[in-house]
C-alpha cells in the first residue's frame, strides 16, 4: 500500500467534484480529483451536454420541416443517426479534452479508479491511500427505476437512450420530470409516436402549475400524447415491442419503454456510513455549509438533498473549495438556483411558485402577473407562445420569476437576479431592454407589476 498526501482530496469528477478541484488549486492547495470514469461525469459524457445537443439537432429538424412558413424552399429528407451520434459526441469530446487541459493546467493529480471513503480523511484507491487535510464527497447520482422494473432489452434509462442507433417509431416515457419531457420533445420532433405517463396530475412537477399546464397544452398541439395521474403497474416486453399497463388498466404498446422517474444519489458501498457520515435515503447529510459532521468532510452535488442540477453542484463545489481557504463564501438557498427544462417549448424559473408564496405569505401578501408571449415581437418573429409570470410580495420584492417558450432559458439569469437581490418590480421597470428582443417581455412583467403596464390592459 502507497500512501499519498494532499491538501484536499476530491472523489467524484462531475460538476462539483472537478469545481472544487479547479477553485481549490487556484487558491494553492494541492488537489487529488478521484474519478472511475472520465471527468466532467454524467452531466458532460451521459446528461446535459449530449441530451441539449440533441435537443438542438431535433430544432434543427422542426426548422426545416417548417421552412415554407418563413418563405424558405426546404426539405427534411430523414434523420441520419450516424450523422446526429457524430455531432453529439464531436462537442463532448471538444469540451472533455478542454476540461482536460484545464485540469493539467492547474497541477490537479487525476486518481482513474472507484475510490471508498475511509475513517478520517482518506479515500482508498485500489491499494493506494490519498490522504487530505480536507476531503469533498461528490460521487453524484445514477438512474433511478421503480420496484419490478428491470432495465434492459427495450426498457431504457436516458443513459441507454443516447445510445440507440435508430428513431424509434413509438415510445413510451414513465415520467413527465425534466428527462422526460426533454427526451419526449427529442423523439417527436425525430418522427417518432410520443406517450408520457405520469403518476402526479401535471409535466414538471417542481415548477409553477401555470408553466405545466402550458408545456401540456404545446405538448398536446405537437402531437404528443400523455396520461396523467394514474400511476404505472407493470411493463412486458417482448423481441419486438414492450406494453406498459396503469393502475386503471390502460395499455400503451411501443417499441421501447424510457424509465425517467428521477435520479438516486451515488453512495451505496462506498464507504461512507462506515467513516461516520450519515445518510437520509441514500443523501448524505450536511448543514447549510455542506460539512457532513465528520470533521473536515464535505458533501457537494446530487448526494446532497436539494434541486439535482449540475450548476447547483458547479456552485457548491467552488463554495466549498473558498470554505476550506477561509474565505467564508455566501450561502445560495436552493430556491435562488435557476431551473431550466430545455424541452420545445423551454420551461425556466427562480423562485417561489404562487402557491408556495401563498403558503408562505397568505392569498392576500401576493400578487402574480402573466404577461403573454403572444404580445413579444421576438418571439412572433420566433413562431413561439408562451407566457412570463412574475410572482411579487404584496408592495415588496420579485418572489419568483417563471418562463415558457422557446430559448426563454437565456432569460433566466435575470430572474435570479431580481430574485436573488430581493429587487422591488419598481426598481427594474426603468430598465431598458433592447428591441425586438425576448427581453422585454420580462420588463413588461415588471413594468405592470410596477403599476405602469404599457402593452397591457
């Protein structure tokens, strides 16, 4: 056995893992980032980079589909999936390699192996032991399925998803979450039959309902069909197709069935309740600074409970790495975190929802204004619908900024702002927005929160 010391020891190379590496050894700490597979994990190689790409090659399909209505002589000839796989794999492997070089560049040891946390602050790598001063959990989050539902043959996570080498003509999707619906928008805009089943009576189920009921209703106009509250019972499948029955008998049949029922947090035999740390379902335990209550052990990312979302743990990663320099980083709650689906329509917020700002405020400390896309320039020029929802404290400050329509997640940002500096709709309706941009839909939100609509009655 070969012990190895460093200042810190990372095990888990996705977002929050390799932020933290990167923060840290800009702040001259010397860094083992420990990975079994490649860095940047399931966000760059399995989730977010390759699931948007394909996202995009699907717009591009839609595109020329519809280009005689933007006076445009265009055909879609067919999907070539070869063509779609090469183009998908082409970026992550352009930002692996960058990721790579940055990773060099900054004197960080990469450890290739499955590592196990260990009393103390140590995590064993086959028979080596890296040994830290400070040690950050950031094993991430894998696939979840349900009781009964075994994965394979032609039931598939959106691992196995990416990895098809044909459209298929029908599927069935068993979640109306984030992966779900992105997944769905994808393969309908492919060519494919599109049915979702959710348990729960509405799409997306953390956003605000007036944003669900609204990616129902494009759903519905693109042909996308769904069941909604009634939960699943059973999938068979056979050489050729998989059946997937409900709880009140419905039957879909299909060619594939994707399970898209949320993620698990990566922990189970790694070591981690042996060395102390505590775990609630599979998270890992932490208070607000992310210290699991083994001393000078941390936890950032999917293992932690919350939002599962890369640049949550992106940002809890470099909140760590300054923690441990003393640099007494703020603390950024959850509900500052943006969320964006990016399904055709996009779905985007920050914030409280109405009804949680109801909850908290009362009917009658809250007032939520929706501004229809309906009345934006740039989005008629986009050929999108959709709305803006504002939700304000009665004569306070912006509680939660909600978004749906195309490319609305480029918005967002300004919504954490307004959100995060707990800005006053008076305060941002002298802002300027340029024009015709989507922008201004935003300011006609505010604006008319304000007391001073100017498109609106």
């Amino acid at each position: 056995m070969t012990d190895h010391t460093f200042d810190l020891v990372v095990l888990g190379g996705g977002s929050g893992g390799y932020a933290a590496a990167l923060r840290a050894a800009e702040l001259g700490k010397t860094v083992a980032l420990i990975e079994k597979d490649k860095v940047g994990g399931t966000c760059l190689h399995r989730g977010c980079i390759p699931t948007k790409a394909l996202l995009h090659a699907a717009e591009v399909a839609d595109t020329a589909r519809e280009a005689a209505a933007y006076g445009i002589r265009a055909t879609l000839e067919g999907i070539d999936v070869a063509g779609v796989r090469s183009y998908r794999e082409g970026i992550v492997a352009k930002k692996y390699k960058g990721l790579e070089g940055l990773v060099k560049a900054r004197g960080i040891t990469v450890v290739s192996g499955e590592g196990r946390l260990e009393s103390g602050t140590a995590v064993r790598v086959g028979d080596d032991l890296y040994r830290g001063a400070d040690v950050i959990l950031a094993t991430g989050s894998y696939s979840r399925t349900l009781p009964g539902l075994d994965i394979g043959g032609r039931i598939l996570t959106s691992e196995q998803a990416l990895e098809l080498d044909e459209i298929p003509s029908s599927v069935v999707i068993l979640g109306g979450g984030v992966i779900g619906v992105e997944f769905a928008s994808v393969w309908q805009s492919f060519g494919a039959e599109v049915t979702i089943v959710e348990a729960l009576d509405h799409f997306v189920p953390n956003e605000d309902v007036a944003l669900s009921k609204a990616l129902e209703r494009a759903y519905r106009r693109r042909g996308i069909q769904y069941s909604l509250g009634v939960r699943f019972q059973t999938a068979t499948q056979t050489a050729d197709a998989v059946t997937v029955t409900l709880e009140d008998g419905k039957t879909f049949t299909a060619d594939y069935l994707l399970v898209a029922v949320g993620r698990g947090p990566a922990t189970a035999g790694l070591g981690y309740e042996e060395a102390g740390v505590s775990l609630d379902r599979g998270f890992v335990v932490t208070d607000e600074r992310l210290r699991t209550g083994v001393p000078h052990v941390w936890a950032v990312g999917d293992i932690v409970p919350g939002l599962q979302l890369a640049h949550r743990g992106f940002q809890q990663g470099i909140f760590v790495a300054e923690e441990i320099a003393g640099l007494s980083p703020v603390v950024i709650p959850d509900v500052q975190i943006p969320k964006v689906t990016y399904s055709h329509p996009e779905v985007a917020s920050v914030g409280l929802t109405e009804a949680q700002a109801v909850e908290r405020l009362g009917a009658d400390g809250i007032v939520a204004y929706e501004y229809n896309l309906a009345g934006n320039g740039k989005s008629e020029i986009l050929g999108t619908s959709g709305i803006v929802k504002v939700v304000r404290e009665k004569d306070g400050p912006v509680l939660g900024v909600h978004l749906i329509g195309d490319r609305v997640g480029e918005l967002i940002t300004e919504g954490q702002l307004a959100v995060g500096w707990e800005a006053h709709p008076e305060d941002i309706a002298p802002f300027i927005h340029a024009h015709p941009t989507q922008s201004e839909a935003l300011g006609e939100a505010f604006l008319a929160l304000a007391g001073k609509p100017l498109h609106t009655l």
